[in-house]
C-alpha cells in the first residue's frame, strides 16, 4: 500500500526478520527494528499496542521517519561536523558510564531472601493493602460529546426504561446489557465489569454504587460517556494484600534500592569528598572562563 510515497507492506504476524514493514526512497523499516521498540515495553503494554492498529502504525511512520533523516543527514555529511562528534562521543560515555555502572552495582542474583521480602512486607502492610472492591455490571447508553439536548433527552428515556426492566421482578439484567449496553467489551459479558477498586471509579457512578446492596440495580446514572444502568454484583472489603500476590513487586523494589545503595557507594570511593581534592581556585576559573 502506498501512500505519498510511503510504503507500507502488510500486518507483522509471518514476517522474517529481514521482511521490510515499510519504507520511503532508500529508508526502510523492517520487522526486527520494530521488534526491538516492541520487546522492551510491559507485557499490559504490548497487548495494548497490539489492539491499537493506530498507535502501531503511528509507530512505524516514525521510525520510518527518523531514518530518514538520519540518511539525508548523513548523505549531506552532517554527521562529520564537530558539534555533532563531541556530542556523539558524550552519548557514547554516558551510556557506557551507565552501562558499567549498572553491571559493578547489581545486587547478587539471590538478593534479596526470602526473609528479606517477609521483613519488607511486614514494614509496610499500608503500601499492600487494597482498597474496598466493587463488582459491577453495567448498560449503556452512549451519549456523544456534541450531543444536542434532543439527542440526550432521548438517551435517558431508553436507560430509564432499561433500567425499569433490570429492576423488575424475574429481569435479566446479563440479558439486556448483552442485547442494548453499547459497551461493548462489558456487553459481551453481560455487562459484567469484573472487581474494580471503588477509588477508581468515575464520581457520579462511585456515589450512586455505594448506596446500594448487593443485587440492586441503580440509574440512569449520567457521566460524560452517557447513561448507565448499574448493578452491584458482590463487594469486597478493603484488607492485606496476600504476600504472594506483591511478592515480585517488593522483589523488583529491593533490588533496585540495592543497585543505588551500591552504586552510590561506588561513587563515593572513586571521587568522593575523603578519596578527590578539589582545586577550588582552578574551579572559579574555569566558570569565569566559560562565562
């Protein structure tokens, strides 16, 4: 596919590593280069760039784009120029400075024990415990943003005849959300939404949920999405997270508290106050110098 010159080859999925994505006059973009932006990101991320075609897209134009330049710069003999050599071999320390750092720092691979991670845990229940969790279902009505008083008028009659169905004896509310809700990843379930930490909830629906007993079922309630019909399906009261649930959090924690630790303490014994003597009079003339 092309679009002003840009070409664009098919989805990832069966490419080789060598297989060209997309590419304009002698840029390219191939399936490893994105590999190597993709790979790095959490796994919550990745499956959420893999269900936006857009953002990935957007992603390869501008990869796409910077080796563009990077080529008519370089055609144009940019990259010899002094500046851009001293600030290539400034990042070249930096991330070699980085780099060595990290390696002379890294706790050993059995830091921290098992006891460690029950001591921090025991020190810190405040930071592991979960707030009050609601499950909810809900239905939709959408309402657009630029929706005239007509339009919003209309949409909370069906959600209050809606939700005079769910609450009538014998009403089904998974049936009618999977039949109206205009959500449609919770329509799909009934409109279950699963347990959700109330804090996280949006006001106007937080405030008409706590009022209810489990069962109930509450609206039209209005939010900037539109109606919804509400129904409180179980609750849980706020408590200690289990330790094997935060177990590699508070693991992942230590060891990079650790690494500080030691790399500061690197630091110091290579140039710190008792190891380096500064010539504060060399110092001053420096700054003068450079004003």
């Amino acid at each position: 596919m092309v679009f002003g010159g840009l070409v664009l080859s098919l989805p990832l999925a069966g490419y080789a590593q060598s297989d060209v994505i997309a590419s304009v006059g002698k840029a390219s973009v191939t399936q490893a280069d994105i590999e190597a932006l993709i790979k790095p990101l959490s796994p919550d991320n990745r499956l959420r760039l893999a269900a936006e075609p857009a953002t990935l897209d957007q992603m390869v134009r501008a990869q796409l784009a910077d080796k563009s330049v990077l080529a008519e710069a370089k055609v144009k003999g940019w990259d010899r120029q002094p500046q851009v050599q001293a600030a290539i071999e400034n990042a070249q320390r930096e991330i070699i400075v980085r780099s060595y750092l990290a390696s002379v720092s890294a706790p050993p691979a059995d830091y921290p024990s098992d006891a460690d991670i029950q001591s921090a845990y025991n020190q810190n229940h405040a930071a592991f415990t979960a707030p009050r969790m609601l499950r909810i279902s809900q239905l939709l009505v959408a309402t657009a943003s630029n929706a005239d008083a007509a339009s919003i008028d209309k949409a909370r009659r069906r959600a209050t005849d809606l939700a005079r169905q769910a609450q009538a004896s014998g009403g089904d509310f998974a049936t009618l959300a999977k039949a109206n809700s205009q959500d449609k990843t919770s329509a799909a379930n009934g409109g279950d939404m699963g347990f959700t930490p109330e804090t996280s909830l949006v006001p106007e629906i937080r405030q008409v949920v706590g009022k209810l007993k489990v069962g109930d079922v509450a609206g039209p309630v209005q939010t900037a999405a539109g109606f919804h019909v509400i129904k409180l399906v179980d609750t849980r009261p706020p408590g200690l997270r289990p330790l094997a649930d935060v177990k590699e959090q508070i693991r992942a924690v230590l060891r990079q508290q650790r690494m500080q630790q030691n790399a500061q303490a690197y630091l110091a014994k290579l140039a710190g106050p008792t190891t380096v003597t500064i010539n504060e009079s060399a110092l001053k003339k420096a700054l003068a110098a450079a004003q």
